[in-house]
C-alpha cells in the first residue's frame, strides 16, 4: 500500500510520530478501521437527517486522524469490498420559522413517485395547481327553472297587455279588430227623439275594457235632427266621430169624420184628430177636392196625407158626409203676392182659416206658388229642399206647396203663433200686412 491510497481516505501520511518521543506506539491497522467506520457512520448519520430538499452547504472537512510514529508501517490486511457510499448530502440549513415555511411553496422532488390523485375529490386535492384547469360542472336547480318559467310568462303577459289588450301601438291587434282594422271612430245613427246609447261597439270599430275607456255624448242632442260629434278617450289617445241624428219615423195621424153642405166648406185640418211627430206635421189632401165631384148629398172617402219636416209621409183615410141641412162652416182665406227674398221669383201667400163656433180659427192651410225666372233658379230651389215637399213643374217653372196646422200645431210655430185668434182680429192683422181677404 503507498501513500496515494491513504490520501483517497483523507490522511496526512506526512506527520511523523517521532516527533513526540514518549508517544505510545499505536496500531496502524486500527487506526484506519476505526476511522474508515467513523466515517461511514458519519455518513449514514446525516443522510438519515438531512430534508428531502436540503439547501446545499459547503461539504464538511474531516479532520485527518493523528499520523503514527515513523516506522515501516505493518501490512495493511486486505479488507473486503465495501458498498458504494452516497456521496454526504449536505448539511441542513439554518431551522427557518414556521409561518415562513408555511407560507412556502412545497417543490416538489422530480425523483419521488408520484401519487395517484386521479380517484381525489376536487376539494381534497392537496395541489390546486395540477387541477387548475378542472372546472367543476354546474347543476340547474328546480328553483332557477321556475323562476326562469315565472319571468317568461310576465314577459309574455306583458306584450299580450300592451300590444293585444291595451293596443298602445295601435295595430288593432286584439279586442276583436285585425292589423288591417286599426283602432277607429265609427259614424253613428241616432233616431230623433230616442235616447243616446252608451254601447261603445255603437262608436268604436270593436269593443273596449269598460274599465279602459270614456265616452263623451253631451254635445249630441236627440230631439233635434243634425249632425254632431263626439269622442272616445281610450288609452290617452281620443277618437272623434259624428253621430248623426236623423228622423225617419213617419207621423202619427188620427182623422175624423166631417159634415158640410158643399166641399167647398172644408179644409184638410177640419179632417185631423191629431198628427204627432217630433219634427212637425203637414197635412193635405191626397187629391185636392172639387166640389162637383161631391155634389150629390152622401158619404164620401177622402185620403189624408201627413209629412214631417224630413219627407216621412203617412197616408189616412176620413170621411165626408155631404149634407144640405148642415151647418155652414165659416171661412177666411188671406192672399198676397210678391218677390220672393232668396229666389229669382215671384211668389204667392195664401192663407185659408177655418173657425168653430165661437169664430175662432180650428184650423190653418198654409198655400205658396213659386214662379221662378229661370230653370236655374227652379233647379236652385229644388236642391235646397230637402224635405221634397210641394209639387214642381219644370214647364212653367212652377212649385206650389200646401202645409195645414191644427190649432195645436200653429201654437208651437214661431210665425203661426202670432196669429190673432178670433176672426175679426185675425182678419185685420192681414190686411194690415199687405193681404187682402175674403
């Protein structure tokens, strides 16, 4: 054995023990076992203690074991092969805190076998970054659905409210109407005399919430005949329309039976028990009567004819009795002539009164002939009259008409009721104004 295989053991072979004298001559052969020993439990001791990830330290110095005395040293016995050392690991180092430590990141040693996490629960699951992209399956509770049900169906509810039940676009989508049929006025009819309906489906296009919506009807009056308008407030939005009031209702007329020597002693108002009609009544004789006709002593029929204002026409039957011993009946008949205020024309009054026993008049038989200058003034004249009463004749541009009133009826006319009622007054108020009677 030479000097080089001691220094692979750390010994200085350099010392000499002859330096001491009195030194107890030791074994060399003991020596080195005793040291190679120290040495691997050394070893064996710190790689036991040392952590997993030790921070690395300077390698420690052994210190070489005191060299023998300078003598032939005796041989060495062959030791058998040891095992293959780990090299030391290096020293710990210095204890660090625990709250440092804890707040460390572990590292992970690459040599050491991994775990088996596959069968781990997400919340078990020691390192969080190996699982980082795992994103856990979210679940749909009953509760969201219902809820989700509950929004669809108020939102559902609320276009149905808006644009069905309240119309706020007016599209005329709901309510009975169409897109094609948007929410409108309608024009309404009202007979004279009847009372105002309040049926919105009478105004409007379709029918509306009775909550929703008002009807606005003062402006129409139902006992006179015109036109008039109304409105429909429905949704902050107003509907106008006309309500027109019409007569169509023909006159209620009630004859009697009259006795006279001659024809010539009757006019048509001696034939009326009453005539009723909210726009007035006109009454004239169907033919007008001839007294050669009715000559002869006997009981004849005659047809009465009652118009209203607006045209409507009833026709009834009467009687006459011609009878040689009856009573006279007493007559006043007022005429005048002149030119008319709104036409080309010349026109004729005449007024025939019939009186009762006290010679006040029962009735009155209002007569006027037009004879116009043009056939533009008669055609003028025709259009304006509306109520196409009287007869015309376009070849002598003629237009005669004939209204009679019973005293009742004369009452309630503006121009008739200023009329006298006695014969002689009456007779002296119209040849004060330019008639002449007889």
């Amino acid at each position: 054995m030479n000097n080089n295989d001691f220094e692979t053991l750390g010994i200085d072979n350099n010392q000499n023990i002859n330096n001491e004298p009195n030194a107890n001559p030791v074994n060399p052969s003991q020596d080195l076992e005793q040291t190679a020993e120290n040495i691997i439990n050394q070893v064996n001791q710190e790689i036991n203690n040392t952590p997993v990830n030790p921070e690395p330290v300077a390698e420690p110095v052994v210190e070489p074991a005191p060299t023998p005395a300078a003598v032939e040293p005796a041989p060495v016995p062959v030791q058998p092969e040891q095992p293959a050392v780990a090299e030391p690991a290096p020293a710990p180092a210095e204890p660090v805190p625990q709250a440092t430590v804890a707040a460390q990141e572990p590292v992970a040693d690459p040599n050491a076998v991994q775990e088996d996490l596959s069968n781990i629960s997400y919340d078990t699951k020691d390192n969080y970054n190996e699982f980082a992209n795992e994103k856990p399956k979210k679940k749909v509770s009953l509760s969201s659905i219902i809820i989700l049900i509950v929004l669809l169906l108020g939102l559902g509810g609320a276009v149905y409210y808006s644009v069905f039940y309240k119309d706020i676009f007016g599209l005329g989508l709901g309510n009975g109407g169409s897109s094609s049929e948007p929410l409108a006025a309608k024009e309404v009819t009202i007979e004279l005399g009847t009372e105002i309906p309040t049926d919105i489906t009478i105004y409007m296009n379709r029918a509306l919430n009775a909550t929703e919506y008002k009807l606005i009807t003062n402006k129409i009056d139902n006992n006179k005949v015109g036109e008039y308008k109304f409105d429909v407030i429905y949704n902050g939005n107003t509907y106008s329309g006309t309500a027109k009031v019409t007569d169509t209702v023909a006159p209620v007329l009630t004859t009697k039976e009259v006795t006279a020597q001659s024809a010539n002693d009757v006019v048509v108002g001696d034939f009326v028990e009453n005539c009723e009609d909210l726009s007035g009544c006109t009454i004239d004789f169907e033919t007008p009567l001839d007294a050669a006709t009715f000559a002869e002593e006997g009981t004849y029929t005659i047809v009465i004819v009652a118009k209203d204002e607006y045209g409507n026409e009833v026709k009834t039957n009467a009687n006459l009795v011609i009878d040689a011993s009856a009573t006279a009946v007493e007559k006043l008949t007022c005429t005048k002539s002149g030119r008319s205020n709104t036409y080309a024309a010349s026109i004729v009054y005449e007024y025939e009164f019939t009186f009762d026993g006290d010679s006040n008049y029962a009735s009155i038989v209002d007569k006027r002939t037009y004879t116009f200058d043009t056939t533009d003034e008669l055609a003028k004249h025709k259009q304006a009259n509306t109520n196409n009463d009287g007869t015309y004749d376009e070849a002598v541009l003629t237009h005669k008409s004939s209204k009679s009133y019973t005293v009742e009826q004369a009452a309630s006319d503006n121009t008739l009721s200023k009329f006298p009622k006695a014969k002689a007054d009456l007779q002296k108020f119209f040849v004060n104004n330019g008639f002449t009677c007889k």
